[in-house]
C-alpha cells in the first residue's frame, strides 16, 4: 500500500513539473531558440524530470525501508548480544564516510557529464 501512495504522490508530483517545465519552456524568447536546438531542450528537460521522478517514486522509498531494516536489525543484535552489536557496528561509520565521498565525487561527475551534454 505504502509503495502505490509513493507512486501516486511521485507521479502527481512529476504531472505538475512537466507542466511548469512546458509552460517555462513556451516563455522562453524566440532568440533562445535561434541559438539552441529545440531536440536538445526537449531531451535536457526529458532526461531531468525522468531523473527527479525515479528520486521522487522510489528514492523516498528506499531511505525509509533501508533505515527501518538497519535500525531493526541493531536491535534484535543488541537484544541477542550487545558485544557483538557493537563489534558489527564499528564498520558503520567508514561505510557512511565512504557512501558520502562517493557521493560527492559522482555528483561532480555527473554534472561534468551533464555541462559537456549542454555544450553539444
């Protein structure tokens, strides 16, 4: 149940966008479309919508269920045996550190990515 309201939350969400997108894309001056091709709008505008709808529809998702599962397997480890929670849990933090660095440096990678495609 909870998965089909995230998706009806995520698509209500992505319909209103695709519209604000449209109707910013119609404000635009005829000059910007002179200098910028029009399948390049349309596939930038495309590509980014389809991007936040798959963060918006399961992202949200996956952070809820993930957290859940961690926080209830560290308390059934911690009600069998508090030692061996604790020994588990000393990868935690260099497991977060490192899912933070590789975060940082995809994100500027993806946006490297993402300027070398508006360049085109």
């Amino acid at each position: 149940m909870q998965v089909k309201t995230a998706v009806a939350i995520g698509h209500g969400a992505m319909e209103d966008l695709r519209l604000a997108v449209f109707e910013h894309i119609q404000r635009l001056s005829l000059s910007y479309f002179d200098k910028t091709h029009q399948g390049r709008i349309i596939a930038r505008a495309d590509t980014d919508i389809e991007t936040l709808d798959r963060l918006l529809t399961w992202g949200a998702n996956q952070v809820l269920s993930s957290g859940l599962t961690l926080a209830g397997a560290l308390a059934l480890m911690l009600q069998y045996d508090w030692r061996l929670c604790l020994a588990t849990s000393v990868v935690l933090p260099p497991l977060w550190l490192a899912t933070r660095l590789f975060h940082t440096h995809g994100m500027k990678a993806y946006r490297r990515l993402r300027e070398e495609f508006v360049r085109q």
